[in-house]
C-alpha cells in the first residue's frame, strides 16, 4: 500500500482494522448464541421440553 492510500483511509477504517479480531470473536459468539436460542424456541413449540 503506498503513502497516498494510506492517507485516503478514514480514522474509522483505521479503526476497524485494528479491532477486526475483536468484531469476528462477537460476530460468532452473537450467531452462536441466536442458533442456540433458535434450537431453544423449535424445542419448545414442538413440545420436546
């Protein structure tokens, strides 16, 4: 990446970069835990708890 690109990026995308680890660990946790919530509600419709 040369200079010019370097001062094009806003201090937003400087920050996602940063915290791009941190985004993706929320991201699964977050759909790990609407998954489970999802098993939890069909469970409970169809009456297996």
């Amino acid at each position: 990446m040369d200079e010019q690109d370097e001062e094009n990026r806003g201090e937003l995308e400087h920050w996602l970069d940063k915290h791009n680890h941190k985004m993706e660990l929320l991201r699964t946790v977050t759909s790990t835990l609407a998954a489970l919530t999802g098993v939890f509600v069909f469970l409970k419709v169809f009456d297996f708890i």
